[in-house]
C-alpha cells in the first residue's frame, strides 16, 4: 500500500510561550542587538561569552571562613 501525503496534517509544535512572550523575548533580542552594534554590552548578556567558552568565574566571598 502507498503513503499518500495529501491527507497529511500540519500540527505546530506545543510551546508553552506565548504571542506576548515570544514578542517581549524580541523587543529585548533587538534591543541588546542595538547595543551591541553600538559597541555596548547588555547588562543581561554579561558572561555569556565566557559561558559558552567554559570560562567559569566564582565569585570572591569576603569573609568565609574567616574565624
């Protein structure tokens, strides 16, 4: 027997995100765009660089275990 494609339907994948969601996430993937052709760097955006290189950089606690 033959597959015919015809009756085939197109189910979008479920997302949890919605319209408002997915254009929040936009305005602010334009925004740091903006800023970056400026020569700018978002304050989110900070470390994602060094994230996705494997740079880990903990941070200095004054004080612990201090006695």
């Amino acid at each position: 027997m033959t597959k015919n494609d015809d009756d085939m339907t197109v189910v979008p994948l479920p997302s949890s995100e919605t319209q408002a969601e997915h254009d929040r996430i936009r305005r602010s993937n334009d925004r740091d765009q903006e800023l970056e052709r400026e020569g700018t760097l978002s304050r989110h955006n900070r470390g994602y660089d060094q994230a996705t290189d494997g740079v880990v950089k903990t941070p200095e606690a004054e004080g612990v275990g201090d006695e």
